[in-house]
C-alpha cells in the first residue's frame, strides 16, 4: 500500500511509521510527506529517509482550498492509496474528506468520542478521568471523529500533569499508529457500515501492554 503522511511539525509519529516500514514483511511504504509548514521538522526526518517531501503552504496567501488543490494533485501524482495525518494542524473540508473517503486515518490521543479538539490531556485531568488513552480512526469531516480502528487505554496516575501524561500517552501513540496502519495494509482491518471490523485481537499485540502504575488511579 503506497502511504503519503501530512505533517504540520516534528512528526513524531510519522518517524514511528518510517520506522514501521522498515520492515521487510511490512505491507506498507511511504511515498510521499507533505507539510503545510516550511519549517517543519518532520520534513528533515523524512528526506534523511529517502521519502519524498514536499510543502504546500498558502499562509496568508490563499485558501484552504487552494492548499487542498495542490495537496490532492501531489497525492494522485504519487498513486497514493493511504493518507496517514501526523500532526497534520489543518481542518480538511467535507470535500477534501469526501475525495479521499475511506483513504484517510489520522491519530488523536485520547479515547475517542471523549475529549476531542485540542488541549486534551488538560482536560482529561480536569475531568478527574482515571483511564485516557490513544485512538487510530478513519477521518469524516467531523473533527477527531470516524470508525475506530484501534485503541490503547493508558491509565492517569494522581502526580500527572498535562505534559506528564501526553509523555507517556505518546509512548503507545508511537506503538498504535504503525499497528493500524498494518491492520489496513494488510487488509485484517476493513470498514463494515463504518464499523472497523479486525480480524485478530490487537488487544493482544505485546507492543500495546501497558504497565500498571505505581501509584494508585487518580
């Protein structure tokens, strides 16, 4: 499966993927990374990769749909099949989501439906929840919303903060994004009546244990 990621910054989850599909028996490459921002970091771990870049930015200049003009030629060009968001800090249109319909799965780092949008770790403390967590999903033009492709739940200890639990929730991002991705690739996943049907237990998968903490559950 050909995979173009869209990234607004370091991409640390796209350097999980590239890393991912280093494998041999891997069913996925990389293609293409395109950023809405010049200054990207993630643009330089993708090129010292050997990947394709390139920036699409009309800041100041042009439109959203002009950005997704240019971003919709660039991932035809490249026969993409798959568009991975890592990141990406744009809001697509209907009609962006809707061209790329089932071809576009992004991360969000809470356990959707809950805490969608920004400052989510922040909020999750607010809210007093015990378990948080990460979510892999097909995009709709809702915001952080479409089928589930999978999950992690990461509990909250009574000593997190905000940057404490987005540190130990992006340690299973990392592990998740490149599960996903080969549950699709691989075609174990598959969109039933925008329900994500698996094939096998990734509750299972070693890679997303995650360990007791210490302290008790906030």
């Amino acid at each position: 499966m050909r995979v173009a990621i869209l990234i607004s910054g370091r991409g640390s989850n796209m350097a999980a993927l590239i890393e991912a599909c280093r494998r041999p028996d891997y069913p996925a490459e990389i293609v293409l990374v395109i950023s809405n921002k010049p200054d990207a970091k993630g643009l330089e771990t993708a090129a010292a990769a050997g990947i394709a870049t390139k920036v699409i930015d009309f800041r100041g200049k042009g439109s959203r749909q002009a950005f997704e003009d240019a971003a919709t030629q660039a991932l035809e060009d490249a026969e993409v099949d798959l568009i991975c968001l890592a990141g990406f800090m744009r809001i697509l249109s209907a009609d962006f989501v809707g061209r790329w319909r089932d071809q576009v799965i992004n991360i969000h780092p809470s356990l959707l439906p809950a805490f969608p949008g920004l400052e989510t770790h922040e909020r999750a403390l607010q809210a007093g929840v015990r378990i948080t967590g990460c979510t892999v999903h097909f995009v709709r033009p809702e915001m952080d919303n479409g089928p589930i492709i999978a999950q992690v739940a990461v509990p909250v200890s009574n000593r997190d903060t905000a940057d404490t639990l987005a540190a130990r929730v992006l340690t299973y991002e990392h592990r998740i994004y490149p599960l996903a991705l080969e549950l699709i690739a691989s075609g174990k996943a598959r969109l039933v009546d925008e329900r994500v049907i698996v094939d096998e237990d990734i509750a299972e998968q070693p890679a997303l244990a995650v360990p007791p903490l210490t302290d008790a559950p906030r």
